[in-house]
C-alpha cells in the first residue's frame, strides 16, 4: 500500500512516497528492495547568494509563522546552487570541518568527514598540515559535488573498515562507493570539469590504497575528462594545478606495472595541445616537489621505451641516463625551502632514491638486466640508503612504496636485504597498518609476475 511522502524516513523511501521503517544504517525496505538507501537527515540547498531571491509564486500559500514544520522537512528550502567553485565560504573553515559543507551531512557523513579531515588525508598526500593540498582543494569542492562526498566517504568507511575489522563500515564504504558513481554519471556532462576530474582521481587512490579490484579504467576516465569536456577548459586555478599533477603520478607509476605507455603526454610534452608543461608542475601542487615530478617524468619515458625499436631505444636510453645523472649528486643537499610539507633532508633524500630506482627500472627495460649486475646493486644500494635517512615522522613516507620495492627486489647483499625486508619494511609497516596502506598498483605487478620471486620470498 502507498502512503503520503513522509518526511522522517530515508530519502529513498521519501522520494518513492513510501513509508520507511527507519532502521539504520539502511531501512529495511532498500535492503529487501535491494534499492540504495540513501540516508536520513534533514535536506537543505543554499540559496545562490550570487542571484536573485527566489520569491514565491502568485496565488501560492504561504506557511505563516506560527505554523510548524514536521522533524526533518524540507519544504521550502529548494532553491538554486552556485555555479562557481569560489564562493565567500571559508576554505580553511571547510578544511577542518567538513560537515560545514551542508546540513543535509548526517550524523555517519559528518564523522566519516572528520575522518577524512583528521587521518586520512594526510595518508594518501606528501604534504602534512594546514597545507595538505587534497585538505586545501578536494574538500571544498565537496560543497559543489555529491560524487565527490560521497566517493570522500567510501574512503574514509573503508579506511575505519580495515583500522577496526568493522563489516558494518565495509557495507557503508560500498554504498557511498555506489552513490558516487551513480551521481558522477549523471552530471559528468553538466558540472565543472575539475568536480568530475577530482571524483575520478579519488577513486584511483581509493582503488590502489584498499586494493580494489573494480576493474574500472580511472586513468582513462580521467584523460577522457581533459581531453574530452576539458578540451576547452582553462585548467589554470591552483586546484587544477593540483589535480594534473595527481593524475600524472598516477598515471606514470601504473605504465609501470601495465608494461606500457602512460595514457596521458604530460612525460614527454605529447598531451593535447601541449597544453601542460610538466617543467612547471610540482607534484601534488607543491612547489618543492618539483625535483621529484622531473624524476617521474622519466620514469615514464622509460615506460613509453617498451616496443621501440633497437636503435630508438638506445637513443632514449642514453638521454634518459644523462638526465638522471644531471639530477643532482649524493653531496647535493637540495635546494628546497623547509616548510610543512617535510625537511629539505627529507625532500633530497626521497628525490635520489626515486633517481636511483629509476636507474633501475631503465636497465631492466633497456639492456634487460638486473642483480648481480654490479651496476644493479649499486643503484638498488644507495636507493636503500636515502630511503633510510628519510624521517619517520615525515609525510613523504607515503610516496616510497615504489622505490622500497624497486630496490629491494635488485639488492641479494644479505645485510642489505636484512635492513630492508627486516628493519626498514617493518619500520615503515606500522604505519602501513595502521591507515591500511598496504597494496599499491606497482607491487602487485611484481608480485604477478613472479619474474623476481627469490628476491620477494
């Protein structure tokens, strides 16, 4: 039987006119419907303070003062979002408060938010405090992205899944996973380039973070969305600066474990319209990384070396060598400015060990060579060694996975291969554990392939 749109139950039941039996954390109705529960709460749009106000219709009855709204209504409160990604709100305000964003964020949102804010964020990004670029840009665009909450709140379900052995959280981290698909498709024409790019990233670092196997092409989906709808965007705010730089990480170190080119230019100045300078990108946004972009800028050169011919490859080989060495040396103390975002100790030591990790993976895709090759174990040797002076307390830790297992998997120095798999992995696993990174894209190629098994046993 259909009863009157009620307005306590979840927005499911609501929208269908049917009553809700309200349990939680999804009404027993979607579950037998199999229906995505969409929550409860009470559902409110801002006004676009930019515009005009929206006044009632002629003839239409007005709620006088004295008359009260049911618990949860949202009568009269639709109106208008803003169009634009900058506002009067407070971006630092949002950033360390999340549920600020709307109060339609109910009471399981706001603390999956405040996890975002508290830890999580500052597991996936090389950058630690009031600075962490995925704080400073991702959560304020939430205001103006439903895919992008949602997908914010998949990740932070599934994080607090794995730190507490929580099913309920792992269910909860599905929902809002499908709840930010489910919205992205529906307004990937219509809304701003840089909301449909940031959702589809955070799904890339959500994918490799957790090890999920959704068998969904992010990074195509990502150059889809630059090449395609964001042909003709200007892609010139610091939060598309951020976003270009994320994908291109993501998409250099996945040529990695593809065994193929990166899907985007941005490494050898071949993307559309030579529209980004990778000269002038600085990983994650952050101007002193920028010696760490020139050295992923190589590795996918080498990526795109696969299936060159003889002659080709030895060209490229030898100017990619060349480029490496003229990265600086073992005495050179960096020229990075110390701020929030790490040490410039920190900072050198993690540029030269992703230098000598690529040294690595250039010989084996050029000459096809690798341990006991004496110039193997000297780059996987001191690529171990700058890894080892990098602070524990440094957010940088969050980008070494690549060059620990590059190197660990040349090095067959019994004390060398003691620091690392012993000392240095299990150093670095308390932090692994506890925000449950634990899989990355690069690794599992390693691990499939089992072409280096004695060296991961």
């Amino acid at each position: 039987m259909t009863f009157s749109r009620t307005r306590t139950g979840c927005f499911t039941c609501r929208e269908d006119g049917y009553k809700c039996d309200e349990q939680k954390p999804h009404c027993g109705r979607c579950v037998r419907l199999q229906k995505t529960c969409k929550g409860y709460g009470v559902k409110l749009k801002w006004r676009n303070f930019e515009g005009p106000l929206t006044t009632a219709q002629p003839g239409a009855r007005r709620r006088t003062s004295k008359s009260k709204s049911p618990p949860g209504s949202d009568g009269g409160l639709a109106v208008t979002r803003p169009q634009t990604l900058r506002g009067p709100w407070d971006p630092v305000m949002i950033a360390r408060n999340p549920s600020y964003l709307s109060p339609d964020v109910g009471t399981t949102d706001q603390y999956l938010l405040d996890h975002w804010t508290n830890s999580l964020a500052t597991v996936v990004s090389m950058a630690t405090g009031p600075k962490n670029p995925f704080l400073v840009h991702l959560t304020p665009m939430m205001m103006h992205s439903t895919a992008l909450r949602s997908a914010v709140c998949s990740m932070a379900a599934s994080h607090l899944a794995i730190l507490r052995g929580d099913h309920a959280l792992q269910t909860s981290a599905i929902h809002h996973r499908v709840l930010a698909v489910s919205s992205l498709r529906q307004t990937l024409q219509v809304q701003d380039p840089e909301l449909s790019l940031a959702t589809i990233l955070l799904m890339q670092v959500s994918d490799r973070l957790f090890a999920i196997d959704t068998r969904a092409d992010h990074l195509a989906g990502a150059k889809a969305i630059i090449t395609g709808r964001g042909k003709d965007y200007a892609w010139d705010t610091a939060s598309a600066a951020f976003l270009l730089s994320l994908c291109f990480y993501h998409d250099v170190l996945a040529s990695v474990s593809r065994g193929s080119s990166p899907l985007l230019g941005f490494d050898d100045g071949n993307d559309d319209e030579h529209r980004f300078s990778v000269d002038t990108m600085a990983m994650e946004g952050i101007a002193s990384m920028q010696g760490l972009t020139a050295v992923v800028r190589l590795v996918g050169r080498i990526s795109r070396m696969r299936g060159q011919s003889l002659d080709e490859q030895t060209t490229a080989g030898h100017a990619i060598a060349e480029a490496l060495n003229a990265l600086g040396g073992e005495s050179d103390t960096g020229a990075h400015d110390q701020d929030s975002n790490g040490t410039d100790s920190d900072i050198h030591h993690t540029v030269q060990a992703y230098k000598h990790a690529a040294f690595i993976y250039l010989y084996r895709v050029w000459c096809n060579v690798g341990a006991p090759h004496p110039l193997m174990l000297r780059h996987a040797g001191r690529c171990l060694a700058h890894l080892g002076r990098v602070q524990l307390s440094s957010a940088l830790l969050s980008a070494h996975v690549w060059p620990l297992w590059t190197a660990g998997c040349e090095t067959i120095d019994a004390e060398q291969r003691r620091a690392d798999i012993e000392e240095v992995w299990s150093i670095k696993d308390h932090r692994r554990t506890s925000t449950g990174v634990d899989n990355v894209d690069c690794i599992k190629a390693i691990l499939r392939s089992r072409q280096r098994e004695a060296d991961l046993a």
